[in-house]
C-alpha cells in the first residue's frame, strides 16, 4: 500500500494549481484566480472569490526562470496573510466580536478592522518583512552562529571555504524546522489546519486525476504533494548547503578579518543568497513536476514527501468537502470570466456561501490548460 501511494504521486503531471490551508478552510490559487472557503460554525461554506492579477502579468520580464521563483515567495506570503486573516475572521467572527465589545471597540470599527485586515495592503508586506527578518533570524543567523561555536568549541577546524561547515549549518537548520512543526503538531488547532492541508493535497491530486471533484473520490489519494511548501523548504534547505559551499570556497575575507568579522560578513551574504536560493528551488520543483518519473529527481524529491508526513494529516469528509469548494471555485471562475485572456481585472472580489460543494458547478476538460510548463 505504502509503495502505490507513492507510485501514483511520480505517476502522472502536475498543474499550476496551488493551495495553502487556513483556519478551518482552503486557500487555492490558479494562475488568475484566487479563492478562500471557509468551514462557518453553522456549517455553511463561505467563499472568498477573486481574480488574481499579479506583477508577471503585468510585468511579462517576472516570468523569467529564477525570477518566478522570487515573485511566487513573496505573492505567496502576501495571499496567505490575507487568506489567514480572511479565515480567522469568519472562523472566530463571535469570538472576535466579544473581544472587541469587552474592549470597548464599536462592531463598526471591528468590521472595518476585520475587512482592512482582508487585503493586501502596506500592512501585508510590514508582516512578510517582520517574518523575513524572523525567519533569517531562525534559519540563517541562529545555524550558522552555532556551527561556528561547535567548530571552535571541539576545535573540528571547519572553515568557511569547506563543505563540512555547510553541511552542518544545513543540518541545524533542518533539525530546527522538524522539531518547530513536530511541536506546534500537539496543538489541536494546528493539527486540525495540517487535516486541511492534506484535505488541499487530495483535493489537487482529484483534479490531476481528471476525476469528478467530490469526496468520495478525493478520499482515496495520499495526503503527499511533490509540489507543496513543505518539499520547497527542504529544496532550500538543500540548495543552501550546495550554494553556500561552493560560493564560500571562492570567496576569501581579508587576512586581517577577525573571525567574529568574518562570519558576520558571512551572515549578512547568506540573507542576499537567499533570494536566488529560492528561484533555484522553485525551478527544481518545477522541474521535479514535469519529470515525475525520473529517478534522480524522485530521489531528491522524497525527503521532500517524508516532510510532509509532519505537516499534513488525514482530513474529515468535511474538511475534504470545504478544499473541494476551493478549487472547483476557481475552475469555475478561470472558465467562466476567460480569466487567462484578461488584460486587465475584470472579475471583482465577491463573498458567497454555499450549504454543499455540489452547487458549484464542475467544470469539465480542464486539466491541459494547468499543466506546468
């Protein structure tokens, strides 16, 4: 059984479909649209439906191999702040609410708060950039700070130039990222947005199947994406140790460099690298998609899998309904408003709910035209 899940994921090509889950529900984003849905506490769906005009639309030359990689990052964190407020703010709407009046906020100015909060905004990129100083912080400062304290410490002689202080540094990386998601796992209400993730693979994996998109369909694929953030971050994590060494043995600080100096130098060239370590990545998963079956690239990939067994779980029938919602929406939306031939926004943002995914209508013959490229 372990052995067909896996055959089926390097089994078949990969769309430009992507998803992220959220509070009690799915974010999913096509090429040009953008949907949220959303589990309520009286069981209805709500849905966030959008049109998604980006930079590479407007700007063609962000399309460009390694550039993409970037613009996805960042489109990406900027998306799921906005799915994650949208989510939180229909998923606790009372609990909010109650907060807010015991604070002596009016409803009106919760609404606004709440609605402000929906959108990408100045706020939106002062969150990834707090986020991205956190992050350098955890990923890169922190790792190499101690592999240069464990080199000195038992004299193991790595310097900047080798491999060795490299790989470690990659090693404390990717130790800090498993215990950080294996921890936060107890946590019933991460627990319960890894069910929706898993819900959001299945989901995908029904589509690329060119199945019907219900529940008892989505039911039977794994919860395992090659193309999930998840197998990006080990693709990073794995690009990093690679770069690192290799740029490192040609680079050389001057003699008179203390060794403090020279690993704060060293630190602050490492942030910069990781913007083309992230076009890097996303041209492997790219590629890792469009070549499911080769055997190099599905060996690089499986740690990748392995990963997601801590951030994703096996979703409810309900959850799987709600990321079915999801991408049937943006099926709908591509196909009805031509989204792909728009040069402009023609399509404005829109809240619906719907009791059953049923009433979204499946749309039919669409997978050649999400196949990556």
């Amino acid at each position: 059984m372990f052995i067909k899940k896996f055959a089926l994921i390097f089994a078949k090509q990969y769309t430009s479909l992507g998803g992220q889950a959220v509070i009690e529900g799915v974010m999913m984003r096509s090429p040009n649209a953008f949907v949220v849905a959303v589990r309520k506490a009286d069981g209805k769906i709500r849905l966030r439906k959008d049109q998604w005009f980006g930079l590479s639309k407007k700007y063609p030359f962000f399309k460009k191999p390694f550039l993409r990689g970037v613009l996805m990052l960042v489109e990406s964190m900027a998306n799921g702040i906005v799915a994650l407020n949208y989510s939180a703010n229909i998923a606790m709407a009372e609990e909010m609410k109650e907060k807010a009046l015991k604070s002596g906020m009016s409803e009106a100015d919760l609404q606004k708060k709440m609605k402000a909060a929906e959108k990408v905004s100045f706020s939106t990129f002062l969150t990834i950039a707090s986020s991205f100083i956190l992050g350098m912080g955890l990923f890169v400062f922190l790792p190499h700070t101690l592999t240069a304290w464990l080199s000195s410490f038992f004299d193991l002689q790595w310097s900047l130039d080798g491999f060795a202080f490299h790989a470690f540094d990659g090693l404390i990386k990717a130790m800090i990222f498993i215990l950080y998601i294996f921890l936060i796992g107890f946590l019933p209400d991460i627990r319960k947005v890894f069910q929706y993730h898993g819900a959001e693979h299945k989901s995908i994996s029904t589509f690329e199947a060119e199945e019907t998109l219900e529940v008892s369909n989505a039911k039977k694929y794994t919860t395992l994406h090659p193309r999930c953030g998840t197998s990006f971050i080990f693709f990073l994590l794995l690009v990093s140790i690679v770069l690192f060494s290799a740029i490192f043995s040609l680079v050389s600080f001057p003699a008179e460099y203390s060794n403090i100096l020279k690993h704060f130098f060293a630190i602050i060239f490492k942030v910069f690298l990781m913007f083309p370590i992230a076009g890097i990545s996303y041209e492997l998963i790219k590629i890792a998609g469009k070549y499911p079956s080769n055997p190099v690239l599905r060996l690089i990939g499986f740690p990748g899998l392995m990963l997601q067994k801590l951030t994703t779980k096996e979703p409810t029938d309900s959850q799987l309904e709600v990321a079915l919602a999801s991408i049937k929406t943006v099926l709908y939306l591509e196909k009805k408003y031509s989204l792909n031939e728009a040069k402009e926004k023609v399509l404005k943002l829109e809240e619906t709910e719907i009791t059953s995914v049923n009433e979204i209508d499946q749309q039919s013959d669409l997978l050649k035209e999400f196949l990556e490229v």
